[in-house]
C-alpha cells in the first residue's frame, strides 16, 4: 500500500523557514515525479513544486527564488526548503507522486504551514 507521510509544519514569522518533509512508503520512489502542492482556505489546490525522477525541476512563479525541493531516492524522501516565507504562504502543502505513464497518481494527507507574526 503507497503512503506519503508529510511532516514538518508549523508556525513561522515572515520572512522565516520551514523544512517540508514528505517520506514515501509501498512504491517504487525513484520511478516517480514528485510534488508538492498547497491549498489556502477558500482557494482550490495549486502547484508548488516538482521534481522529476530525472531530477529537473520545475518550480510556480510565486515560490521562484524562495523555494527549493529536493528528493532522495535512496531514503525514499522529498524536501521542501521553503524561505522567505510571506504570509500568502500559509496553506496546508500536500506531497504528491505520480507516474503519468502508468496513470498512477497519490496523495498524502498534509501539513499545516502558517506564516504570521
């Protein structure tokens, strides 16, 4: 069974830093694009982040700059290296892994970032 396990949320001042941690279990990592995504109350989810399993990355225009991912395929992790963090941040962020060719797509259950003074 695939489980995405997020972790390291929580609550940080603007302009501060946060560390997203998304560990895969029951799949095959490295055969899988990985991403993250966010969803602000009353706002639809929206792209944050993918790696590929080619490593290229692929980053929205309004984390450009301030966000970085990271994968490790032999721990079976993504990372979220989130700084810079702005109050329009605040979202509960979702891992996600999916392997368009096979029509594979899973979600894990979030994590709660918050950022505000």
């Amino acid at each position: 069974q695939v489980q995405l396990v997020e972790s390291g949320g929580g609550l940080v001042q603007p302009g501060g830093s946060l560390r997203l941690s998304c560990a895969a279990s029951g799949m095959s990592f490295s055969i899988y694009d990985m991403a993250w995504y966010r969803q602000a109350p009353g706002k639809q989810r929206e792209f944050v982040a993918q790696i590929a399993r080619t490593t290229t990355t692929t980053y929205a225009d309004s984390v450009k700059g301030r966000f970085t991912i990271f994968r490790d395929n032999a721990k079976k992790i993504v990372l979220l290296q989130m700084n810079s963090l702005k109050p329009e941040d605040t979202a509960l962020y979702y891992c996600n892994a999916h392997d368009n060719l096979r029509g594979l797509d899973y979600w894990g259950q979030g994590t709660q970032v918050t950022v505000s003074s």
